[in-house]
C-alpha cells in the first residue's frame, strides 16, 4: 500500500449544534426499527443533523468504548483503532459521545481552543461513506512533531487509510493526515483550511486483491485502480500545509477543478512528478468508460473535457501568481488540448482546425523548437522545388541559389532573373513560399504576443 502525506484544510462555512428542549426531543420518539428513515427525524431533533445511519447496538458500543481504552504508544504502534475497519454509524457514534458527550469539533471551537477531534490513526476506513461529517481536527496519523521522531514503520502505522472514502463536504479543517493513505477519496467541496497535509497522498496506487471486496462492497463505483482523489471544489486557505504533498505521479493525478487554493503555499509541491502525467480532471475525461465499465455519454464527456481545461487553467493562474512561471505554463499548455477537444466534441470544425494548426506550429506559444522546425521544413522544402524545377527549364540553378530564393520568397522578397515572367513556375512557387510563409509568420507572431503579454 502507498504511503500518503498529512493534508491540513478547513471550511469557512459553519454547522453549529442545535440545541434543543426537552419537549422538543420528547415529540421524536427513540426509533426501535433499523431504518434509516425511521432516524433521520429523530437526528435531526437531537441536534445532530450530519447523523444518517441508525445507532449501532450496545454490545457495539462496548466494543468502541474498549478501543478508546487503549493505551497509546506510538512506538508499538498501538491506538484506539488501528486495523480496525469501521463504519459510518462507529464513526457517528464516536462524534457524537465525544469527550463524554460534548461531541464533535466545530468550526467556532477552532479558534477558542486546541480541542482535539477522534483519534482515527491507523484506522480502516476504505471506501467509506464519510460524506458531510464534522471531522475537523482528527488525527488520521501523528503530529509533526511526533512525525520527525518516529521511524518510517511508526508512521506508517499511524497513517489511517482512507482509500476511495466518500468525504463530499466533509469538515476536514485542521486535521492531522502526514503520509495518511488519501488514495482515490472523493474530497469534492470538502473544507481541508487548515489542514496538514505534508507528504500526503492523493494519487496512484493498486488496490491489493483481498482489498477489493471490501471497498466494493461499501462504493460499488469504486474502481479497481487507484485514481487521484477528487478535490474538485474543495477549500484551502493559508494554513494548509502541502509541503511535500503528492497530486500527482506517473500513473495518475488528483482532480482539482474550482479547487479553492485560498493562497495556499504551492512551491512546497514537486510539481515534476504532476507535469510528468495529466491532472485527475484530464485523465477522466479522456477516459471513454465509466469506473463500472460503461460507457459515458456525448454530455458527460463534453462536460468533463469543459472542466479539464478549467482545472488546468486555474492551476497555471496561480502557480503564474507565486512566480513559478516554467510550471504554470506546463498547465496552461495542457488547457489548450483539452479546449482543442471541447471544440471537436462541439461541432465546432473550424476552431478545431485552427487550433491543431497553432499546436503544430508553435504548441501555442509553449513550443517555440516547433515554430523553428516548421521553418526550416518550408524553406527546404521548397529549395527542393526549385531545384528540381531547374531540372527541365532555365535557369538552372545551384542548391545555395536556390536556398537564397526560397529564404527571400518565405519572408517576401523573392527575386527573380529578368529571363524569369511571372507566369513561370518558379514565380508560382514563388509566391505560393510567400503565402505560407505570411500565415505563419501572423500565427508566430499572434500566439507569442498572447503568451508573453496576455493579448
């Protein structure tokens, strides 16, 4: 199993407790049946809101309440949870008795004090259902400072697995998840402000076989390779720690479309292993089927190939922003291939024509060694012509003549011996060289300008 790197995040928006009455809690009997409708209702009167399963039994309770008994010993590697696979409704419970009772941190706690939320290192949570919990604070592996003392065995027992977890909107801020195992989780609008993320993994990795099952069972859209985790939508701020943090590596990448980077710190990133492969949004839009194996619609791939170029574009816009100008334009490039696709995808024949030809011309402005190839390839190309026109009328000419006129004639100032009219072949190639050589000296020119000064 990869090792993933602590991701630190929090959300702004806030989901306080509602407090309630005796009378009112009394109006929502305690449900006996196991349906979870039967208790949505009565969650809700309780004040507790993000609870959707029903309350596991007694004999469970004791169970979870001998886990939290455990002594802690980071050196033996020994929690409350590790290698225990849990499920939502554990985890519901144990927010909701939290510190005997006072239940999970919120959002207003962060900034009053250094309340911890549930000790979740080494816990087996893959492919859960964790969509919309108050999990800010959570230990998910050890605090920087017991990181830099434990050894690579210590951390990576401490690292909780979270592999294609379901985090939709999760409270993630200010969690602890050095080297956590983040494989594949769909983090989309989570809140990670705050978050220490260092070392974190978000992409790559091969589910073990006796995995499967398992994380079938709990997300049956799971894939069985790993894909990057989904961050679309997700919130940073200046407190989220990413240094180090993996998005991307030569397998796959985490998806980050209307990510909210919140001037999140990206230097700290290796962002080589990213450029080396697409971003996560890329990767499934150019992929024909779904995670199920079925194929996805015209809509759905338009739609996907929209927010390709999206996600890149934002990636470059910020990484421009805090100066590292060689990798924002890694991105912006790969935003112009997926626009390319959206307008194939489009109907739109012209647009897309147009763009390959600036693509292979000069890579939109990012791949000058083309423009250059493509000049000398025109300018040889038709010294060739000439030559081999020479072959059956005067005059004839020697190679170096013949490279002088084909220069002259690609920037427009071809010239002619007087035994040469205008009707002759050689002004016809000619002035053929000097149409081409006017197109691509405007797309040379146009596709530098749009890069260099953003016009």
């Amino acid at each position: 199993m990869q090792k993933t790197s602590l991701c630190h995040c929090t959300h702004v928006h806030v989901e306080e407790k509602i407090p309630m009455t005796d009378t009112e809690t009394k109006t929502v009997p305690k449900p006996t049946s196991r349906s979870r409708a039967a208790w949505t209702p009565y969650w809700q009167a309780q004040g507790q809101p993000w609870r959707t399963e029903p309350e596991i039994d007694a004999a469970r309770q004791a169970e979870m309440a001998e886990h939290l008994h455990t002594r802690l010993d980071i050196k033996r590697g020994q929690y409350p949870f590790r290698d225990v696979t849990l499920t939502r409704a554990d985890i519901e419970w144990l927010l909701a008795t939290h510190e005997n009772g006072r239940g999970p941190v919120f959002i207003q706690d962060l900034g009053r004090s250094d309340r911890w939320g549930l000790d979740l290192r080494g816990a087996d949570l893959r492919g859960l259902d964790l969509h919309r919990l108050p999990l800010a604070r959570t230990r998910f592996a050890l605090t920087a400072t017991e990181w830099l003392s434990a050894t690579p065995e210590q951390r990576e027992w401490a690292a909780a697995h979270l592999e294609g977890a379901n985090l939709f909107k999760a409270r993630l801020e200010r969690i602890h998840g050095i080297q956590a195992h983040f494989e594949g989780a769909d983090l989309r609008l989570a809140h990670l402000e705050g978050a220490i993320l260092y070392r974190t993994r978000f992409c790559g990795g091969t589910i073990p076989p006796e995995d499967l099952p398992r994380l079938r069972e709990r997300r049956p859209d799971f894939p069985a390779q790993l894909a990057g985790a989904d961050l679309s939508g997700a919130f940073m701020n200046t407190g989220t720690d990413l240094d180090e943090t993996i998005l991307g590596d030569a397998t796959s990448c985490a998806q980050i479309a209307n990510l909210h980077w919140g001037e999140v710190n990206l230097t700290v990133l290796p962002w080589r292993q990213v450029r080396l492969t697409r971003l996560g949004d890329e990767w499934r839009a150019r992929t024909a089927l779904t995670p199920a194996g079925k194929p996805k619609d015209r809509a759905t791939r338009l739609t996907e190939f929209e927010n390709a170029v999206r996600a890149n574009r934002q990636l470059a816009v910020i990484l421009c922003a805090q100066g590292m100008n060689e990798q924002a334009d890694a991105f912006a490039y790969r935003a112009h291939l997926c626009e390319r696709e959206v307008l194939r995808r489009e109907g739109n024949a012209g647009g897309y024509l147009g763009s390959l030809f600036l693509d292979l011309l000069a890579g939109y402005g990012y791949r000058p060694v083309r423009s250059f190839i493509a000049y000398l390839i025109i300018i040889f190309g038709f010294m060739g012509l000439y030559l081999l026109n020479a072959q059956f009328v005067a005059p004839h000419l020697t190679w170096d003549e013949a490279l002088v006129l084909s220069v002259s004639s690609f920037h427009g100032r071809g010239f002619f011996a007087t035994t040469i009219s205008l009707g002759d072949t050689y002004a016809r190639l000619a002035a053929g060289e000097a149409v081409l050589g006017l197109i691509i000296e405007i797309s040379f020119i146009a596709t530098f300008t749009q890069r260099f000064f953003g016009k």
